[in-house]
DNA sequence: TGATAATTGAAAGTGGTTTTCATTTGCTAT
DNA sequence: ATAGCAAATGAAAACCACTTTCAATTATCA
C-alpha cells in the first residue's frame, strides 16, 4: 500500500467535487497496494469483499469509471472480453502487456520498437497516427514446464 | 469474386464432411470477392441479404465461426466490440490493422518490426511467445481534412 | 444539525454473440 | 430416384460483461 498514491487520488476527487465514500476508498486502497495489476472489475470487488462484505459490484464498475476519467486508473481492453484496471501510468509510464496463454498472468514491456514503425506507416498510409494497442500472447516458464509434464 | 477462393474453400469443407448449404455458398461467396475486407457479423449479414433475403443472422455467425475453424476465415477481435472476419491470410499473410478513428476505414500492414521485439523480450521474461496482437489507430487523409474544416 | 445533491445497491436493460429446440434439408445407401 | 437420418437452419431465448434506472442512503456544507 503506498500512501502516496491513495492520498494523491483523494485529493485529486475532493479537488474536483467528488465525495469521498468509503466503497471509493476502498477501490482506491486496493489499487495502491503494491500487487494489485491488472484486475478486473470482478476481481476488484473479491478482494474489495473481503475488508468491505457490503459493496456491491455495481459501485466498483462505477467508480473504476470515475478513476479512469480523472486519470486515476487506466482500462485496459484485452481481447478475452474483460477490461483490467491498473494505476494510471503517468506521462512517462506507456507499455503493454505479455500475457500468459496458461495462467493468465501479465508482464509489462516497453514500447521502445513501435515509434519507428509507426513513422514508416505514416509516410506509406497518409495516417496521421494517434495510438496503438499492443498484446503479446505467450506462455510462461511455469506452464511451459507443465505442458511437458502433461505430455 | 475470386473463383478459386470459393472452390478451395467447398472442397475443404466437403473433405472434412460439413455439408454445402445455400446459405454457406452465400457467404464463402462474399467473402471471397475482392471488396469484402474485415466484415463484422451484421455486415456480412447485410450483404449477403441482398441476395439470399431468407439467411438469418444467426447462421452467418455459425458460418463464420465454421470456416473460422477449418482457416477459410481468420477472426480479428477488434478493440470496438465488434469481432470482425477477413479470409485466411495462409502461412506467409500475417498482417495487422490501421483504423481510422473518424471512418472507421482499415488498412492492412504487415508485421516487420515485432520479430525482433519478441526475441528480445523472451530472453527478459522467460516466456515463450506464441502470438501478438497489434492495432494502430489514427487519422486517414480524408478524415484529418474533414477535421481541419471543422475548425 | 438539517438541507440537498451526489452516491449506493438491487434489479432491469443493452448489445454482441451463443445456445436451444423444433423444423427443414443435404447427403448416402438403397 | 428416393427414403432415412444426421446435420443445418431460423426464431426465440439465453449468455455475459457491462451500463442504466430508481428509490433509499449518505457525504458535504450552510
């Protein structure tokens, strides 16, 4: 749990006339702890459950939103048909995510080889290009080991 | 509509023993004309309407989930909700996709830069990587016009 | 401390996609 | 040709992640 960021995110919806419930707070609490990455709503709210048995899913979709257009959070659209939360990265901090095929676990990476492709396709398409979206899929050294296992 | 895209596609059907409906033949027909590019499920529906009124929707997506199966179709789960189907690029058409954020126009470009991007980034997670998704989205010429009017 | 507008939770709604089920239809063996 | 049968179709209902509605609650401020 780092306290700057939850007080960070307080002050930036008090600031903006937001109130400062305790399902927001717990919201907050959760994605400020140091392992929370990459969650979706419904994992949010298990473990939102397990400090506050009283929140209802509903209200962890709404604030996810509400953190997401103050720039609290940033939603992830991945192609398994669930959106993940994590930490909003900052102006510095834009990456993507390795997947794993077996245990859904995700890594993040640098994007330190799509600018100049995205130069290039510029000059050939006319595009003016204004972001990307980028997902590896893979398999991890765990369930590599466990695929030989199961052969 | 290109005559040999059609044939290839009846034999595998009738070689894996799925039977050659009217409603199959109206689809395969559509997909492989030379216009029909990254159609979503209603699209297809649409077209293949004008010419077969009776095909229900629900068909055209168990088609398109069939020839999705048997690689006479590739699925591209695009980041809009909206799955979207292109014929089978085969062993050596891996491609991706430029959208355009006003028409919603698609250019396809192909995948030279993420090679190497995989190999290094295997080394660094010990992951193996089996596949990528990339999506640019941007501006086409006559969008960014249309935008400049506007101001 | 009371007024009030924002927030919450439960239930209902959305929209793309899938499943169910009764009917129809290609295909194969006669 | 044609009967028989499994596979395919169409319509309606179900699915499922997510959003909206609405009445009840609550954080904030005068």
């Amino acid at each position: 749990m780092q306290a700057d960021c939850f007080d960070n995110a307080l002050q930036k919806l008090r600031k903006r006339g937001f109130k400062l419930t305790p399902q927001r707070r717990a919201v907050l609490r959760l994605f400020c702890s140091d392992d929370a990455r990459h969650l979706t709503a419904q994992q949010a709210h298990d473990a939102i459950r397990e400090r506050e048995p009283s929140i209802g899913l509903v209200t962890v979709y709404r604030s996810l939103e509400l953190f997401t257009s103050v720039e609290i959070l940033h939603r992830v659209k991945f192609n398994d048909g669930f959106d993940r939360y994590e930490r909003h990265p900052g102006a510095a901090g834009h990456h993507h995510h390795l997947v794993c095929a077996g245990c859904g676990q995700v890594v993040e990476f640098g994007d330190c080889l799509i600018r100049s492709m995205e130069q290039k396709l510029e000059k050939t398409s006319g595009f003016c290009i204004e972001g990307h979206w980028l997902e590896l899929i893979g398999r991890c050294p765990e369930c590599r080991g466990r695929a030989k296992e199961d052969n």
